[in-house]
C-alpha cells in the first residue's frame, strides 16, 4: 500500500499515547546506507511558527551519526503488530549486526531526502532546525539528572520542523 501526502492539521491523535506507549521508529540515511531505532521520548508542537517534533537521542546510539550527518530523519509510527520489531529495533544497535533492518523484519523506504520504515502507518518527514546537548548544570530538578542519567550519557535534542506527514 502506497503512502499519502496529507495535510498536518488533519492528524487526530493523542502524542502522549502515540510516542510513549506506541513507540516511534527516529530514522536517517539514504538508499546505501540507514539506521533506525526506537524511542519513546519525544514531543511535537509549534516553534519558531513551525510545526515541529523532538526527539532525544543518547551519543551511544548508532543512529546518532545518521542524524548528525543528514539534513532530514523521518519518524515512523507502526501498527501493534510491530511490537517485537519495535523492541528489537531499540536494543539491537545497527553497528553491532549485519543488517538490523532484516532482524527487525523492517525494510527501509526512500522518501525524499531521507529513508522511512515501510511498514509505518504514518510517517513525518522531518528537517532538523536545532540540535543542543543536555547539560548537567541546565537540571532545576536534580531527581531528573541522577534518576535518568546515571551514566551521564547525556542525550542530545533535536528540534526538526515537520515538512511531510504521510498515511498509508
């Protein structure tokens, strides 16, 4: 089934529910090379009179690089029966596998600039806008930092405005 183009104010959905219970898949690269993984931290809304999506990710992941390097990355929302590929897509990283895309059972699609999950029920193309390292002294409430990082592998947020929102 083909993906269409519609429009951003006609999305009905709870974001709460959307990214931390159903999970998202953060995706980057192109047709030679791609990498996504799973998050559930993350937010959309308005900035800068865009709409926008974060998403927060941890130097360690694989991921990371693709989105670093690349204008674009596409959030990628899947259907329930995708749970297993969504966890494995989560601890299994794409530098440690040979083909992570096949052992999440996923295949990557080529949309513009970037690369999505084919399997998606819905898709945002998104353009980063603004990338910032959290930082340890930024903390008003300490319980965060010493609960969520004890590691102190401190995530970094991007900020991408939404430029494309397909539906399948």
């Amino acid at each position: 089934m083909a993906f269409q183009e519609v429009d951003i104010s006609t999305l009905e959905f709870n974001p709460f529910d959307k990214i931390s219970r159903q999970w998202m898949l953060v995706t980057a690269g192109n047709e030679d090379t791609s990498n996504t993984m799973t998050a559930s931290w993350g937010g959309v809304g308005i900035m800068w009179g865009k709409p926008v999506a974060t998403v927060y990710i941890r130097p360690q992941r694989y991921t990371k690089e693709f989105i670093d390097k690349d204008e674009y990355f596409t959030i990628s929302f899947l259907p329930e029966e995708y749970r297993k590929a969504l966890n494995v897509c989560g601890t299994v990283s794409g530098r440690n596998v040979s083909d992570k895309w096949q052992e999440a059972g996923l295949h990557p699609v080529k949309i513009d600039e970037t690369t999505a999950v084919e399997e998606a029920e819905e898709i945002f193309v998104c353009r980063k806008l603004y990338a910032q390292e959290m930082l340890p002294e930024c903390f008003i409430d300490s319980e965060c930092d010493t609960k969520w990082y004890p590691d102190k592998d401190y995530h970094t947020m991007y900020i991408a405005e939404i430029v494309k929102v397909l539906k399948k």
